[in-house]
C-alpha cells in the first residue's frame, strides 16, 4: 500500500464503489456484506453470493464484538484478489497474508483498531452482554454507531488498494 501523505484521489469508479458500499450499510446490510458487494463484481462474484459470504461477518463476526465487519470485508477482498489458490504455493500465501497485514495495518492507523467492541466504545460487561439479534436499523441507530464511517474507511482503504498495486 502506497504510505505516502500526497494521496492520490480516487477515480469516479473507485470513489463511487466506496459510496456504493455506504449505500449498502445504510440499506441495512452488515458493514462486511457493504465492503464486499461494493467490489464483488471485480472478481466475478454476483451481488446475492457476495453478500451470503459476508453475511455471517457482520458485529465483529456474528455479533460477537470480535474483528470489525468492514475489516473483515477487506480481507475478504484481498483473498479475493490475491488468494492463493494452490496449497503448497507458500509464496502466494505469504504475499497475500502480506497484502491483509498492510491494509489492516491502514485502518488500524485510520480507526485506533480493527475490533468491533473497541471501535464501539463496548467494555467488558457489554462486550459480553452481546447477543445474536440484530440491532433495528433506526434514526438513532444510525446516530450512535460508528459503522457507515468504518464501512466507508474500509472500501476507501481497499480502493486505494486497487489503484496502487
């Protein structure tokens, strides 16, 4: 990933994927299905299955609170585009391993973490008070949850991503 401060902007496909994924987030979809259906079609993957294979992603993995749906939407991505699909090519696997490292390593920096219970200010008791229903997508739902912002962090990340390697 390009460390430099002087950022490229985006191309209007790229910047309109990363508003795409927003859009999805604010639809109701899990801040992992929004990533992943943003930049599916890149990778021949039709909008239903991508958003099956992230959907169980969402709350920090099945709303337990652990690694950020929108992170996890990246990693899904890079195996996506750099997975190796041989079991004995360790190279492969290593540079993809390398390519998650780097862009996790983004939006640690972007976000203070890439937990789901620490980017929503959970503690401990809350954190284990977690339950499987899903939170009603509401006014102030959307006021009180970090996550479109995370979801746009991420797709922007993986975006930028794209457009440097």
């Amino acid at each position: 990933m390009d460390k430099s401060t002087d950022k490229q902007p985006l191309t209007p496909e790229l910047e309109a994927r990363v508003q795409r994924a927003v859009d999805n987030f604010m639809q109701g979809y899990g801040c992992c299905q929004s990533v992943v259906a943003a930049f599916a079609d890149l990778y021949n993957l039709d909008d239903t299955m991508a958003k099956r294979i992230a959907a169980g992603f969402g709350g920090g993995v099945g709303r337990m609170r652990m690694m950020c749906g929108a992170v996890s939407g990246i990693v899904i991505l890079a195996g996506l585009d750099r997975g190796q699909i041989d079991g004995a090519d360790r190279k492969g696997k290593s540079m993809c391993y390398k390519v998650v490292q780097e862009l996790l390593d983004e939006f640690k920096v972007q976000n203070g973490s890439v937990v789901c219970a620490e980017l929503l200010g959970l503690k401990g008791h809350e954190k284990a008070q977690s339950s499987y229903v899903a939170s009603p997508r509401t006014a102030e739902y959307y006021k009180t949850r970090p996550c479109a912002a995370k979801v746009e962090s991420a797709a922007r990340i993986f975006a930028e991503y794209l457009m440097n390697y």
